[in-house]
C-alpha cells in the first residue's frame, strides 16, 4: 500500500496519532486506517473554534482559500454525487451537469448529505462515506502540492497532497468551476 508522504503543519491546536482519541470523526480515522493511512490520521487538526466554511478553514490552518478542498453533495437527477472543490471556487451547476449528463443539478438537502455520507454539512470528508458516490474533483485542487480537507466534523481538517486525496476519493478530474466572465 502506497504511503501518503508526511507533510509540513502549521499552528494547530491538537492532534492525535492512532484512530482510538483522533482529532478526526471516528468512522472517517477508520476509513483512513482502511486506506493504510495511519499516518495521516496523526496529522488531522481539531479547532477550539468550528471550520464549517472554507474560509473559517482557511483561516484556522492558515492557508490560502484555494489550499482548502471542499466537500460538496449535489443532486443529479436526484442521485447524490459529491463535487470536490477548492475553498476559493465556486461550482458551475451547468459544468457538472455536463459532465454528468444529467438534467438537472441542485444543491442536495441537510439530510441528503447526512444519509448519503453519515456526516454533517461543514464536515463533510472527501472519502470514507457511510454509501457509494459518484465523485467529480475539480483540477484547481491541483494548484497546491498540499490541500486540507474535513476530517469529519465541523472542528477538524487533514493535509495531503492533492493528487493522493482524489486517488482515495476515487474521483474523476474534470472542470466544474465557475470561471469568471
């Protein structure tokens, strides 16, 4: 199993180092020791304060906003689909649609995204989803050589290299970001 490099970490308030007392959600420190990412779970970042927004994030980690991924649930054609984007972008509902082939695209609900992931808007994973979903990452998360990403509750967040987090998301790289007129 491939090994996700250790990476430099900023300020944090707490960490932890096995799944037993993680900073992380404990159904996400469990995917993540699925994975053979053992390593990463120590690197998770609990917050005394919520991270719910991508700024809120960005500011906790300190960071750009770019160098945050959000996880997004939408509804296509009423089927959930999870759109990986940088905290700094917006999503393009006609792009995922697109992409997709689907008529229609919308935000999904506050209980979609639960049933569908078994966690809470605001803290959202990228992987390590109570069901199967379709997932789109944009290529913008691609402009870092390191991203944070929720680690299951509005209070933590996790680094790791971009390319590493769409493999485990087992994402498609595609365009779906708003681009400016």
């Amino acid at each position: 199993m491939r090994r996700v490099p250790a990476v430099t970490v900023p300020r944090m308030t707490t960490s932890a180092t096995g799944t037993e007392g993680s900073a992380a959600h404990p159904r996400f420190a469990e995917a993540l020791r699925e994975l053979g990412l053992e390593d990463v779970v120590g690197q998770v970042r609990r917050f005394p304060d919520a991270t719910r927004t991508a700024a809120e994030a960005a500011a906790a980690v300190g960071c750009e906003l770019s160098e945050i991924c959000k996880s997004l649930i939408f509804a296509a054609d009423g089927d959930p689909v999870l759109v990986l984007m940088d905290g700094a972008s917006r999503v393009d509902l006609d792009r995922v649609r697109e992409e997709l082939g689907a008529g229609r695209v919308t935000r999904a609900k506050a209980d979609v995204v639960r049933e569908t992931t078994g966690y809470a808007i605001g803290g959202v994973p990228p992987f390590g989803h109570r069901t199967r979903t379709r997932v789109l990452a944009d290529r913008s998360l691609l402009d870092h050589p390191v991203i944070w990403a929720a680690a299951g509750t509005p209070y933590a967040v996790f680094p790791m290299p971009p390319k590493d987090l769409i493999t485990h998301a087992g994402a498609t790289l595609v365009d779906v970001r708003e681009h400016e007129a």
